[in-house]
C-alpha cells in the first residue's frame, strides 16, 4: 500500500491526464451545478463571507479531498475499486452519525447520487493517470465550490 501511495504521489500527469481531469470537471459541473440547485445543495443565500470561504477552501484540499482520494482511490488494490467506490458512497450517510446537523444532506439521495458520480469520476482519472493528483483536484474543485455556496451551512 506505502509503494502505490508513494508511486501515485510522485506521478506528476501530462497534458492529456490534467485535458482529462477539466473535461471530468465539466461533466460534473454540467449535472450537479443545475441538479445542486434544484435539489437546494447549492445555495446563494447560504454562502460564507469570503475570509470564511477561503478557509473552508484552503482545508477541503486536505480533508475531505486529499485523505478520501487516498483512502478510496490510491490505497485499494485495482481489484478492489468497485468495493471502494462503494465505501466512499457509504462513509457519507454514516458521517450524519457524527457530524451534528449533517444529517438532511448525508441522507440525501441526490447529495448521494452526485458523491457516486463524483466518486466514479475521480477512479476513472486515478486509473488512467496513475497519479493523485487529477482525482484530489477534481475532488478539491467540487467540494470548492458547495461547501461556500450552502454545504457548509447545510452541515451545520
């Protein structure tokens, strides 16, 4: 597990592997971003004042971004990706156990449906580029972009 977490690590993509992580970020942002707000995930009137956002931004690169793209993506066998992709789904509902107030959006089937695509999204990068960082970046984006704009007032 150490060797694929160095390995993944230090592989730096090229061209076509960050071409890859924008064209992933543009389907996501192009069924989450109308979704989101249908469904109330995003939104304006919830948003954080910009020193707060920048905070919640800057600590998202690490935790949820980083830590789960290791968990779920780099440190599972190839063989086990399917049983990951299902676990990341599955950590978000039993986070309502811990997380006070969380409960409304982890037990949301579409916030539930949008962490399965985006979990997909993120194996699909680190299976074709081997590397970390296409997948903790795509992750970073997203959770950029909700947690200012109403996922951190959702979570309480």
């Amino acid at each position: 597990m150490r060797s694929r977490l160095v390995r993944a690590a230090r592989t730096w993509p090229g061209v076509r592997g960050w071409g890859e992580t924008l064209l992933a970020l543009a389907v996501f942002a192009a069924l989450a971003l109308p979704l989101g707000r249908w469904g109330g995930l995003l939104e304006a009137s919830a948003a954080l004042p910009p020193g707060a956002a920048l905070r919640v931004v800057l600590r998202a690169f690490f935790v949820p971004s980083a830590l789960e793209e290791i968990l779920f993506r780099v440190l599972p066998p190839p063989r086990w990706a399917l049983p990951a992709l299902g676990a990341y789904v599955l950590t978000h509902p039993l986070n309502a156990l811990f997380v006070r107030g969380a409960r409304d959006v982890f037990l949301n089937p579409l916030f539930l449906l949008l962490t399965l695509l985006l979990g997909a999204l993120c194996s699909l990068l680190y299976r074709r580029t081997g590397s970390l960082w296409p997948p903790v970046v795509l992750h970073w984006a997203v959770v950029s972009v909700w947690l200012p704009w109403g996922g951190a007032a959702a979570l309480g």
